[in-house]
C-alpha cells in the first residue's frame, strides 16, 4: 500500500509530515487531508491563530508533491 504525507503550509513554512499513512491510493489520500484542512481552518477561526493555514499538501514517499488543498477551498461558500 503506498504512503502518503500530509503537510501543512503556513506562513510560508511548510510542516512536514515525518510519519505519513499507508493509504489505498490518492483519492483516499486528498479525503484524508480534506478532513485535517477543515479542522485546522476550524481551529484557526476559534483561536485566531496566526499564521493561518495557507494549504494542505499532500506529497508521496519521495517527497514528490501530489495534490494541494488551499484553504480557502474548505471554507463554506459565503465565507469565500
């Protein structure tokens, strides 16, 4: 089963994932990290936490960047 790496951009910095999950492929992957992008926008929202989240990426075992989840793009619509 591949590894995934879920990474979180903030303030320009990246946070990387050093343990990463073992997931059946990337679409399970992206959910995985649609899921963290909600609470940590949610997080940052309550705490007004600063940096915010920029984006969610999600890169393979070579570091290979995969898929970019901007966090915007977890906001409902009229908070866009």
């Amino acid at each position: 089963m591949p590894q995934y790496f879920i990474n979180f951009l903030r303030g320009g910095k990246i946070s990387n994932d050093v343990e990463g999950q073992d997931l059946p492929g990337l679409e399970e992957a992206g959910a995985a990290a649609l899921v963290s992008a909600r609470e940590i926008v949610a997080e940052n929202i309550k705490s007004a936490s600063d940096p915010a989240l920029e984006a969610v990426i999600v890169t393979n075992e070579g570091g290979r960047e995969l898929m970019r989840i901007p966090a915007k793009s977890v906001l409902p619509g009229s908070l866009k």
